[in-house]
C-alpha cells in the first residue's frame, strides 16, 4: 500500500469526527470528517454503519505503525456532488433533506 492507491476497507468504529477502518495485511485506516464530503455533516454515524466495506483512497501511510490516512471524497464520482439546482433552506429541515439526498447517492455508488 502507498500513498494515492485506491482500497477497500471495513469500517471499525465511528466517532462524531471520524472513523476507523480495517485494511488489508492487518492496517487500519483513519477517515476524518473533512475528507468524507466537502459538505456539512453533523455525524458520520448518519452516513456510516459498522462493518461497511467501502472504497477509500490513501492520502498517507505509515508501514511502522501499520496504520494510514484515508479519504472518501478523493474518490466519489462525479454524481455525488450535489447539483447547484438543489434548494437549501437554513432550516433543521432542509439540511435533512440535503442529507437524505446525499444518502441516496452514496448507496447508489456502494452498489
């Protein structure tokens, strides 16, 4: 594993700012919130569940330590980007529509 390699890994545990993922050859990964979307996220565990096997792209490793700083976004297809015709109103509900929207996309592409 090096640095820009694509992998797929499973997630571990879910904080409210980041997740930890098993790799392969016994690594683990961590995700930040920053580097899962470029828009607001409240928690991760909105978006991600135990034992989800996703793809991550290798921002940095450490062979010593085994472990390696992953992003999600580096990767997204283009589709996840939410579409500028997409209302936001400041409200508690329209950013819980805009999630539900971006929730839709990512299980289309963990498909």
């Amino acid at each position: 594993m090096k640095n820009g390699d694509i992998v797929t890994g499973k997630v571990k545990s879910i904080n409210k700012n980041y997740f930890w993922v098993d790799l392969p050859n016994d690594y683990q990964g961590v995700v930040f919130i920053q580097e899962v979307s470029d828009y607001y996220i409240k928690n991760l565990s909105e978006m991600f569940v135990l034992g989800d096997e996703i793809k991550l792209k290798v921002l940095s490793v450490s062979h010593r330590n085994k472990k390696a700083s992953l992003s999600f976004k580096a990767i997204r297809p283009k589709y996840l980007k939410i579409p500028f015709t997409y209302k936001i109103n400041e409200t508690k509900n329209g950013f819980e529509n805009l999630f539900q929207h971006a929730k839709k996309e990512v299980e289309k592409w963990r498909k």
